[in-house]
C-alpha cells in the first residue's frame, strides 16, 4: 500500500477551477467544428423549403388566375393564352405508369434471380452489377438510343399492333408515329429498372432463409415458395421500391422530352405523341415571354415538385415501415 | 419412459440408414451411419456440438441440400425406398418426412394459414370445410387448439416462442408425414414450453415416428426410446459411437466415449 | 407404407415451377439487353468520330472542346460546393445524436431532396441564381449557375453517402478514442473519416459522375454556347446539353458530333462508375 499521501487530490483552488472551465484550443476547435456541421446540414433543408416557397411564389399569378381548375382543365393554347395541366398530367403520369408495367415484372425477376440460388454466386452478382450500370448511363445518352434504337424497333411492332386490333382495341387506336407515350413509358421503364430491381433486390435478400426452409420442407417447389412466402414477406419493400422507381420516372426529363413526341394530346392510344411536365419545362420554358406562360409553366413544376413527393414520402414510410418490422421480428 | 416390449428386430423399420457419409463440398461432416429409426418411436440424437447431428438430421429429408454444395454416400431407406434415388421426387419426399426447426419459424401469416399451407400446396384439391378440419386436428394434434381456437386469423408471429414452435409441429402435421424430425426443437424455449413439447411428442408417438436432436440429455432420456449418440474427434468428421434403447444408454453405455457424455463427463 | 418417393410431382406443379424459372432468367435478359445495346450503338456510331480534333476545336467549328471544358468547369464548382457540404452534412447526419427527432427531420429532408426532379433543380436554380445575377451582378446563364444546379444535385446525394458509410465505421473506434480523451472534433478527423475514405471515395465519385451526366439543370442556368466560354459569368457549353441540343441536326457532321460527344461523355462516366461500383459492392 502507498501512503496515503499520494492519493491525495490537490484542493481545487481558484486557479485549478479557472483552467478547467476556460475553453481550450481543443475545445474551442471542438465547437466551431460542432456549429460547422450544424450549418452545413440546414443547407440542405434550406435549399429544399427555398426551393418550395420559390416554386410558389413564381407559380403564385397562375394558381390565381387558373385556380384549381388549371389541374382538370384540357386546353394548353400558348397563342391564347389559355393554359390547363390536364394534357400534362396524363402524359407524365401515364408514362410514368406504362413505365411500371414494364418495369415491375422484369425488375422483380432480376431481384429474384439475384437473390435466390438459382445461379451460382459469381454469376448472381454479375448480373446484378451488370443492371446497376444501366443507372450509370446519363438520361440524354438514353434519349439518344430511344430516338435512333428503340424507337425503329417499336415501330414494326407498333405498326402491327395498329392494323391488327386498331379498330377493335382503343389503346393502339391510332396510326403510330415511332414517338409517343407507349415509346416514351418503355423507355422510363428501362431507365427506373436498376432502381426497382437493387430495392427489391436487396429486401428479398433480408427474407429470412429459414422462412424457405420452412415451406421446402414442407413440400413446397421453389416457386411456390418464393410467390406464397418470399415475395408476401417482401411485399411492402417492393411496393417502396416501385414508388421510389416512380417517382423517378415522373421527374425524368431529357429521354422522355426525345421521344415522347412533344404534343398537348390526350389520347386512349398510347401510340398518340404525348406530353410530360418535365418535357414540356425542358422545351419550352427558355422561350416563354408573357408573365402569364412563365407562370402556368412555373404551375407545373409546382404540380410536378409536390406530386414528386408525395410518391417519395410515401417509398421513404414504406421502406421505414419495413425496416422497423425487421427490427420487431 | 414406455416400456418396450419387443425385441428391436421385430420391429417395424421406417427409416433405415446404411454407411451414410455426408459432405459439404469436399470436407466429409459424416462418416458411414448405420442407424434404425423404427416406426412409432422416439429416437435421440444426441452429441456434442459440431458432431454432425444437424447435419444428419437434414440428410433425411433432403433439406440440407438447399444450403449449397452437398454430397452423399450411402442410403437412407423410407420404408424401403431409396430417398437419394435420382427420381425422387423431393417434395413428396419431404411431404413425409417432415420438419421442426430449432429456431420457430411460422410463415408471417395467419395462424390457420401457416397451418393450411402445407396442405394448400399439396397435389389434392382440398374443400374448405375439409381444410378447415385438417387445421383444427392438425393444431389439436400440437396441443396447442384451445390456445388460438379464437385467433386463428391472427398473425402467427403475434404468439409466444413456444406457442409458435406448436405451430410449427401443428403446420408440419397438417400434410401427416410418416416421419417427424425435430432439430433442438426446444433449445430457444422455457422451461415451461419445453414440458408442453415434450408432452406432446409423447402422445405423437402413437401414429408418428420421431427423431429428435437434443443437447438436453435429460430430454433426450425423458422422451425418447432410443438414442444414437454422435462424436467427433480432432479430423472433425462425425461418427456415431453408439445406438440403444434409451434406458440402455444411459445406465449401461457400452463405449466410454458415451459414458462420459451422457454423465457430464464429456470436453 | 410410405407414398412412392418416385411419384413425380403433378405436371402443373412442374410446368408452373419450370415455366417461372424459364420466365425469370428470359426477363432478366430482356433487363440486360437495354445496356448492350446502348453501349454497341454509342460505341459504334460514335467511335467513327472520335479525333484528336475533337479535343481542339469548339462547337463552332465541329469539335467538341469548349463542351467538354465547360463540363468540366462546372462539374468543379458543383464539387467544389457540394463535396465538403455534402461530407459535413452526413457527419452530421452520422456523429451529432443521429437519434434525435432535428436529426432525423434533416436526413428526411434531404432525402426528399434527392428525389426532386432534375428539371425542377433547373427551374428553382434559374429562379434563385440566373435571375437574381442578373439583376445584381449584370450576368444571367452562366458556368457558376450550372455549377451551382449540379451542386444541388450532387449535395444530398453526397450528405446520404456519407452518413452510410459513417454509420459502418465500428462503434468501439468511437470509443476507443473519447475514451483516450479526444474530443468529438479529434474524434471525428482523426479517427471516423480516415477509416471511411475509401468508402467515402467511392461514394463521393458516383456522385460527381451523376453530376457529369445531368443534362435537366443545366438548360436554363448554363444554357449553351458555340464558341468557348468567356468566363465563368458567360453562357458554357457542356456534353448533355450538347446531345440534347443537336440530336436530331439535320447536318451529318453535327449528327456525327453527337455520336461522338455521347461516347466520350458515357465513357468518362462509365470509367468513373466501373471502378467505384466495383469497390462499393466488394465493401458490402
Ligand atoms: N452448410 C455448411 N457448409 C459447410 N460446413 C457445414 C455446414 N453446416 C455445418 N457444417 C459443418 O459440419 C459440421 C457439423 O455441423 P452440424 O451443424 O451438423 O453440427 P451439430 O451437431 O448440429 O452441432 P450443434 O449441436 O452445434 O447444432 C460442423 O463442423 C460444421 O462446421
Ligand atoms: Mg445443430
């Protein structure tokens, strides 16, 4: 034992107390390093809030002058002066929504093929590596291939849908152009594959083996299980997936604006030139002179910023919503 | 305990193992298992860890094969079928030999769903008021009915472990496997629970034939008939040292090996 | 007496679990096919065209160098702005009590803004910067406001990156180093983002290629120019805008510039991503 001597703490003086309480140079670093990351993280929330209010503010004279009726109303007439969204609308949504048909199936397919063992490890990520990079590829570059690739060959098939079932069927009622919202939907369902397929891709990865074990060794093939086990466990990831891949598809400008055909129609044929929101802000919004058009276009990216995000909001409480099951189970 | 009264060869064979060797990818887990589980009895499959007991278990009913690169040598008969015959169809095979995991694993869906499933996927066309039967036995079998008779459309996963594990028997004998084999089926529950799956695999016995793994000897002493005790030495490859009656396995061992296990003795 | 084992199982259960295999690998080819495609067509429409003038001339003059130099200029603002931001809101995000309700009501808001189109990028930086220089400083389409679009592109995407790979940095270096007395600040710089560089790199590098890439915010902050860029306050040329505004030129030899300007920028991406997704899926 030492004395007790050396474990004696010194009293605190007055000038012990002072040197603890006056900020030292680590302490000091430590703090403005502290308010730093503070600010730079309202950046963020800062441009997103300035970015609404801008939004509205400038769409402030249409949303007076049109009202809510600029949301159902038809007519998009610069000459005129008369300006309705509805034209818009359909066009975003609807190849936003032709874009999920085609989107969903094969994106589902690769997540499944990524995650069950069907193929051998290397391959699986090969493959999911190889449809990743299609995220890569710039949306112009996209456009680009859309207008010269795909475009003639939809065409022969288009062609024929028309002389076949034209008549009869009011979705392929029109003479089709090479352009327009069925081009333009395949070519967002490409682009939105590689986000649809990674989300899905990675929830069927956290799909407890022991769930297929289960039903395996209840007799179940493969397939049965993944459509009455995996995929029902996976459900609700997927569904965070696919408005995730939406709302990427809504907001997808330079590849829609090249083939979507650019024309305020609406029409049943998916074959008829269409307009998107952002096509129509990419072509025309440099070119607007009257306060009144600058406006109505300022309109839709109102419409456009707000339907954007409720689709987000919705994907993020999904993916939370799953991510918190996880927790509790 | 229930006596035997029979002398072990008359009675009936449901599966018979000869020189089983199992393999994960090139390192051998089992060599040569010669074993007789017989129809209607309770067999312990005890060991120390890593022996292989799991591994052997899964050889049954092919299940194992769904982890990755797997090989075997030797047969497993069911009833004089060859179960690694390349025409076996696995999900007949594992229609009959069913399982219990260690961890419970109910589907996340309803009670009478998990139940229901096995049978929904089965190649008969079942009527609704049929199923629901098969449902009800089937959870009465499980001794679990009077628990989630008023809950049935509720979320499995909303129960206890060990009510989720009686599920699990119940889904498993809702397809009536002439075979049940059960990996630690209790080592994730209470006490209390554990007695209630005990229970019930003594009143299983009367028209099943189980084989059990447990690294609970008194378990294994309390429910089973017969006990196979598994080893394995420094090369890691599992080995059965001896198989018994139960009773004679754990009073009169006849390999030290076992002796010092099933008295504690064991590294 | 046990079933026979042989019993094949029914047809339809056979056809239905052969077909959905079969269906499966046939749409993941038909997933695949997009890409090869993509890159065979650029590849050989645009390779044609790639010289050594190319990287000389402007626009003007059929090359493409005062796009290539006005991407590069504004995709160095956009970094220049976006990158340390971008960190220091996800070490925020990641190391200042990621559990409270400010914390988690930022990284909700700025994954909203990951999610805001492109386009609307380009409407509210016209609004907020092109306009507001025009009015103040007497310039309006510029580098800097192109640059400042793709930083706000960039920034949330940066900020979310971070925070991931700042939350896989193990707990106990935390520890460790508070433990020995560091501060926060130590904490953080000497410890937290050395052990995340790599992942940071990575993270930080698909950002910037995103950034290359994005055609939507430049329209109307950037705009477009023939010739070379005056300043940083002039109207500059870049890639994507170079595509999309020349794509359907009835001139041959602009329709060739096209090709080739869509291989060069595809492959400066392509090279970025490579490399940088390769690492990120080996980390996982
Ligand atoms: N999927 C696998 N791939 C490769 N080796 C495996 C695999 N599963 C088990 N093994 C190995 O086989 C041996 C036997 O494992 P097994 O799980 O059968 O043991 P066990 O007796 O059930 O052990 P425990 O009592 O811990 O459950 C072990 O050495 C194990 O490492
Ligand atoms: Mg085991």
């Amino acid at each position: 034992m030492s004395s007790p001597h050396n474990l004696s703490v010194p009293t605190p003086t007055e000038e012990n107390l002072a040197r603890r309480t006056r900020p030292t140079k680590t302490d000091l670093a430590d703090r403005l390093f502290r308010y730093l990351m503070y600010a730079a993280s309202g950046i963020s929330v800062a441009i997103l809030l300035l970015m609404g209010w801008i939004i509205t503010g400038q769409a402030l004279p249409a949303i007076k002058q049109f009202g809510l009726g600029f949301l159902v109303s038809r007519e998009w007439n610069v000459p005129d002066l008369q300006f309705g969204a509805l034209p818009l609308i359909y066009g975003t949504l609807g190849s936003g929504l032709i874009s999920l048909i085609f989107a969903i199936p094969i994106g589902v397919a690769v997540a499944i093929v990524t995650s069950e063992d069907l193929l051998p490890h290397w391959l699986r990520s090969s493959i999911a590596f190889t449809i990743e990079l299609l995220a890569a590829i710039p949306s112009v570059v996209f456009g680009l291939w859309g207008f010269y690739t795909l475009i003639p060959i939809l065409l022969p098939l288009q062609q024929f849908l028309y002389t076949k079932f034209g008549t009869t069927i009011p979705l392929f009622s029109t003479e089709p152009s090479g352009s327009g919202l069925l081009t333009a939907g395949m070519l967002l369902g490409i682009m939105i594959l590689p986000t649809l397929a990674a989300v899905s891709r990675e929830v069927l990865l956290v799909v407890p083996g022991y769930l297929r074990t289960g039903s395996m060794a209840l007799g179940a093939t493969r397939w049965e299980t993944i459509f009455r086990v995996v995929l029902p466990k996976a459900f609700s990831g997927i569904i965070g997936g696919v408005m995730l891949a939406l709302g990427r598809a809504l907001g997808e400008t330079m590849a829609v604006t090249m083939v979507i055909g650019n024309a305020e129609n609406i029409s049943p044929s998916v074959f008829s030139p269409a307009y998107s929101i952002p096509a129509i802000l990419a072509n025309t919004f440099a070119e607007a002179q009257e306060d009144i058009h600058v406006g109505a276009l300022t309109y839709l990216v109102l419409i456009l910023f707000l339907l954007t995000l409720t689709v987000n909001i919705g994907a993020i409480g999904l993916v939370r919503l799953v991510e918190r099951g996880e927790k509790s189970s | 305990m229930r006596e035997i009264h029979k002398p072990a060869q008359e009675l009936e064979t449901a599966i018979q193992v000869n020189n089983l060797s199992f393999f994960y990818g090139a390192s051998r887990a089992l060599e040569s298992i010669n074993m007789t589980i017989f129809k209607n009895h309770v067999t312990a499959i005890i060991g120390p860890s890593g022996c292989g007991k799991s591994t052997f278990i899964k050889a049954l009913n092919r299940i194992g094969e769904l982890e990755g690169k797997i090989k075997t040598e030797g047969q497993v008969e069911l009833y004089g079928q060859d179960i690694y015959h390349p025409q076996v169809n696995l999900n007949q095979l594992r229609r009959q030999v069913g399982m219990v995991f260690q961890k419970p694993n109910p589907f996340p869906m309803s009670i009478y769903e998990n139940v229901a499933y096995g049978v929904k996927i089965g190649e008969e066309k079942v009527q609704r008021s049929e199923l629901d039967n098969i449902v009800e036995s089937a959870l009465q079998g499980a001794a679990i009915w009077n628990e989630v008779k008023d809950k049935l459309h509720k979320s499995a996963l909303g129960l206890s472990g060990g009510q989720q594990q009686r599920i699990c028997i119940a889904r498993a004998l809702a397809v009536k496997p002439k075979v049940l084999l059960m990996d630690e089926p209790c080592s994730a529950l209470d006490p209390i629970a554990t007695i209630k799956i005990e229970d019930l695999i003594h009143s299983l016995r009367n028209d099943l034939t189980i084989a059990i793994v447990t690294h609970n000897m008194q378990q294994a002493a309390r429910v089973s008939d017969y006990t196979a005790f598994f080893s394995t030495d420094e090369s890691r490859i599992g080995r059965m040292v001896e198989f018994g009656e139960t009773k004679q396995i754990f009073s009169f061992p006849v390999d030290k090996r076992t002796n010092d296990y099933v008295s504690g003795r064991f590294g | 007496m046990a079933t026979k084992l042989t019993t094949p199982l029914s047809p339809l259960r056979n056809v239905f679990d052969r077909g959905m295999t079969v269906l499966a690998f046939g749409l993941t080819i038909v997933g695949i096919l997009p890409l090869i495609s993509v890159l065979w067509n650029i590849i050989s429409k645009g390779l044609p065209g790639l010289t050594a003038v190319m990287f000389t001339k402007p626009i003007i003059d059929d090359g493409f160098a005062n796009a290539v130099v006005g991407t590069l200029t504004m995709i160095t603002i956009a970094s220049l702005l976006s990158i340390p931001i971008g960190i220091a809101t996800g070490i925020y995000l990641a190391e200042y009590q990621p559990t409270t309700r400010i914390n988690r009501t930022i990284k909700f808001l700025t994954t909203i803004l990951t999610g805001v189109p492109s386009i609307v990028v380009g409407i509210f930086t016209y609004n907020a910067v092109v306009l507001v220089s025009k009015r103040l400083f007497d310039f309006s389409y510029s580098a800097v406001a192109g640059g400042i679009a793709l930083a706000i592109l960039m920034l949330p995407i940066i900020a979310l990156t971070t925070e991931e790979v700042l939350k896989l940095v193990p707990n106990n270096f935390r520890l460790a180093s508070s433990g020995l007395g560091g501060s926060k600040f130590q904490t953080i710089t000497r410890i937290i983002l050395p052990a995340a560089v790599p992942a940071l790199t990575t993270g930080v590098l698909l950002a910037v290629a995103r950034g290359i890439g994005e055609t939507a915010p430049l329209l109307f902050t950037a705009l477009f120019a023939q010739d070379w860029a005056d300043n940083l306050t002039s109207p500059t040329a870049s890639l994507p805008i170079l595509i999309f505004n020349l794509y359907n030129d009835p001139d041959p030899v602009k329709n060739q510039l096209v090709w080739t300007a869509s291989l060069f920028l595809l492959g400066v991406v392509l090279v970025i991503n490579l490399p940088a997704r390769f690492l990120a899926n080996r980390n996982r």
